[in-house]
C-alpha cells in the first residue's frame, strides 16, 4: 500500500513542501515518483517519516536527524527507545495534571499548598542527563521509579532530611571544623546513609559525587546557600568518610 504526497502530508499534520524539503536533505525519499509527477511513499517511508517528527519534537536539527537516522539502522530498536521516550512523558505530564488539579482543589477550598504537590512532574528529571553519564541509565531509571513511587509527604521528608544535613555541614563550616573532624564526619555518614535511600554508594559513586558538588555550580548552589564554601566540606568530608569506610 502507498499513499500520495498530499495525504501523507494531511494526516502527519505537515505539509507536501516540507516533506518535498525532507527529501531535497536525503530524509525522506519517496518510493516512487508516478508519470504525473506526484511522489508516493510506502510503509517504510511512513515509519521513517514517524521518526523523522518524533526526533523534531526533541528538539533536534535536520542535519542531526539524518546522523541519527543513519547511526541506527535498526528500525525497531529505535521505536522502541521513542516508545520508551513517549512514555515517560506521558507519565510526567500526568504528573503535571495532577499537581494542578490538586492546586485547583486546595487554591478554591483555601487549603495549604505544599511545593511538592505543586510542581510535582515538573522538573526531578533536570539531572537526568549528568546520572546518566556518570553511573549509567540504570542508576537513573532506579532512582526515578523509587521517587515517582512516594507519596508527597514521603517526598517532602526525603527533601527535608537533605536540607537539615546540608544545614549542619554549614554550621561545622561556620564553627571552623574540619572535613576530618569526628563532628562532620558523622555528619558524612548522614549524608551517604541518605544517599543509601536510592543506590548501594561504592566508594567511586561518593566521591564523584562529592567532586560534582564543587564542579557544577547547579549543585554547588543547594550547598552554599547555606553558607558560602559549604559544598567544598560537603565534597572533602565525602572523600575523606569514602577512603576510610567504603
């Protein structure tokens, strides 16, 4: 089965110029060019055109889609990454639907708002890129399925339990204590019992995490707003309780 130009272009949503355009760029050759002139495409242009819109929704350039079209020849495996991808978006915007039916709810019955309920789905996933590379999709995936798996007070505790021990390491910053000290090393101890909630932390994991506090301003900011320099203790009593106990 083949389908013209025109009523491809219709029931994509596009138009029969761009896909003219995929094709002119190599994206998107038609399967045959009929005596009238009309391009035609077949089902495995239509699969291909699925991945060309699915990879623009990501945000990418033409040029990069033809790198990614390219690399993976593997038709079904890439679905299934774009699968896998569509998923977990509908889950985040169900996320999203939800904390605003529930803002809606509290806002008109004049109920406390908690931030958790707020702007759960928006934004948990910002890391996601930095776990990835460092400790592989696995460690990711595992930490977001146990975080989508609490409820928001379970998150709102989780949450709280990291700021306390981002407090105290300030206030040892402040008392002049060092990152070997018995004092912030008990407070180290908290810190990777708390990372424990989510992973089995090798001593690798600790201490390129704590670097990564002092490395990325992102994650220097939760530290240091506590205290200016409080992510370079958080990071030396990291290295220092990972050499000596993991």
């Amino acid at each position: 089965m083949e389908w013209s130009i025109q009523e491809i272009a219709r029931k994509a949503g596009t138009t029969s110029r761009t896909l003219r355009h995929y094709g002119e760029r190599g994206l998107l050759e038609p399967s045959r060019i009929g005596a009238n002139g009309y391009r035609y495409y077949d089902q495995a242009a239509l699969v291909r055109l699925q991945r060309i819109l699915l990879l623009r929704e990501l945000g990418l350039s033409l040029p990069a889609i033809a790198e990614v079209l390219e690399g993976q020849r593997d038709t079904p495996a890439a679905l299934r990454t774009h699968l896998l991808l569509l998923e977990q978006e509908r889950e985040r915007i169900g996320r999203q639907i939800e904390a605003v039916r529930t803002t809606l709810h509290k806002t008109e019955n004049g109920e406390e708002l908690m931030a958790e309920e707020v702007f759960d789905g928006f934004d948990h996933t910002r890391y996601e890129k930095e776990v990835t590379e460092r400790w592989g999709r696995d460690a990711y995936e595992k930490g977001d399925r146990w975080w989508r798996s609490l409820d928001a007070a379970q998150k709102k505790a989780f949450m709280d339990e990291q700021t306390g021990i981002a407090r105290d390491f300030a206030q040892a910053l402040e008392d002049g204590l060092a990152a070997d000290s018995d004092e912030v090393q008990a407070i180290a101890g908290r810190q990777i019992a708390w990372l424990s909630t989510t992973t089995t932390p090798s001593r690798e994991y600790v201490i390129g995490l704590g670097r990564m506090y002092v490395d990325d301003p992102r994650f220097t900011e939760n530290y240091d707003k506590h205290g200016e320099g409080t992510a370079v203790l958080v990071r030396d009593a990291m290295e220092i309780y990972a050499e000596r106990n993991l």
